[in-house]
C-alpha cells in the first residue's frame, strides 16, 4: 500500500513542478524556452486555467499522499520526543564564580599613566 503512495506522490510531484514552470509569469515562463513567447505555448487564454486546474489538482494530491505518508510511517504518537531524557540537575550555589568587585586603582598606577614614555626613560 505505501508502494502505490509513494509513487503516486513522487508523480504527483513531477506534475507540480512542470505545471508550474509551464505556467505564465509576469515576464516569461518556461513557454519562452520551447520558441515562443509565454502565452503561445498553449494558446491564447483559454489553456492557462486548464494548467492552473491540473496545478490545483497535482497539489492536493501531493498534500492527500504527504499527509497519509506521514501519518502511516510516524503513526500517531501521543507522547513528547523529549520524554526519554533526564531533566539535568541545577549546579549547586557554591559552584558559581563570584561576581566582580570594584577596586579603585592603584595610586602609582595612575601617576604612570599620566606621565608620557619619555618621562619614565629618564
């Protein structure tokens, strides 16, 4: 049964994806590339919603088939994917660094700072 799905889906995909390269777009579809301009592939107007029509129709098949693949393959599961693993336990409070304290700088350190490198060569 999943045989017959999945080579329904694989066509129904095939089809959706020429329908949609066949159709018009606001420059020139794949209609350009067969030697004419977008609408003369298939005529005038009337053929663009025979082609949308047959896109509607290969995208509801591609839906009906991904659904029932999915369905049949994963089966409906009613717990969590993450119900196997273990809830890591919080690290204790004596673990974590303490939080920085404001030192004033040293005096000389500043006097240094000040004082260009020429200074201090001599």
């Amino acid at each position: 049964m999943n045989t017959i799905v999945v080579v329904i889906h694989v066509l129904a995909v095939v089809v959706l994806v020429l329908t949609v390269l066949l159709q018009a777009g606001k420059g020139a579809g794949m209609g350009a590339a067969f030697g004419g301009s977008s609408g003369s592939v298939f005529g005038a107007r009337g053929p663009a919603t025979l082609i949308g029509k047959i896109t509607c129709a290969a995208a509801v098949i591609f839906m009906c088939t991904s659904m029932f693949l999915a369905i049949s393959q994963g089966g409906l599961k009613t717990e969590s994917v993450m119900s196997g693993y273990a809830v890591p336990e919080a690290a204790p409070a004596g673990d974590l660094p303490a939080p920085p304290v404001d030192q004033p700088a040293p005096a000389d350190q500043g006097a240094a700072a000040e004082s260009g490198p020429m200074d201090q060569a001599e």
